[in-house]
C-alpha cells in the first residue's frame, strides 16, 4: 500500500508543478488564457497574481517531492495536508473544479498514505 501511496503523492507532485508552469509561464499567453477563459487584458492583468500562485504550488510539489526523497512521513503528511487546504480553499474562492482536480487527488493520497501505516 505504500506504493502505490508514494504514486498517488508523485501524480500530486506533478499536477502541482503542472500548475506552476500554467500559473507563472502560460497564464498570459494563448494556451492559458484558453484554459481559464480569460481574455487578454484580464490575463496580462493578474499575471503577477498568478504567478505568485504558481510559485506557491511549486513550494508544494517541491515539498512533496522532498518526502518521496527522504521517504518521511511526516513531510509526506504536511505538505499533502497543505494541498487539501489550499484545494478546499480555492474550491470555496475561486472555481469549484479545484476541489476536484487539487483537493481530491491529494486528499487520495493522504488517505492512502495514512492507511499504508
């Protein structure tokens, strides 16, 4: 169980550092203004919003990735806790797709994880 708990965190790690490429280096061009419907004055508008985003979900695929490196626990459990936080807040704040496609995933994984013990 824990692997496929340490794959469940690895996908986690991905979609975060996926994110952080949309969010810091594709929000204000053609594929990201697409992906969240925006138009081009709204997305050269809040670039720097978004990126300081995307920064934030590069800490958390970092620090995911960090845990499947050292394989603790404990960070495995902290920064999975810190992406179903940020998921339900988005998903509260901003889009409901985000309690889908953040929360969700690493809520997944904190289950598989905690019950891997």
């Amino acid at each position: 169980m824990i692997t496929l708990a340490n794959i469940m965190i690895a996908i986690v790690a991905v979609l975060h550092l996926g994110f952080l490429i949309l969010e810091m280096f594709l929000w204000d061009h053609p594929f990201g203004r697409k992906r969240f419907k925006m138009t081009p004055e709204y997305s050269r508008a809040s670039a720097s919003l978004a990126a300081n985003q995307g920064l934030y979900n590069g800490f958390l695929a970092a620090g995911l990735i960090w845990g499947l490196w050292t394989g603790q626990f404990a960070v495995k459990i902290f920064f999975l806790i810190c992406v179903v936080i940020a998921g339900i807040y988005g998903g509260i704040t901003a889009r409901r797709t985000i309690l889908y496609i953040q929360a969700l995933p690493g809520l997944l994984a904190l289950l598989l994880l905690y019950f891997s013990r």
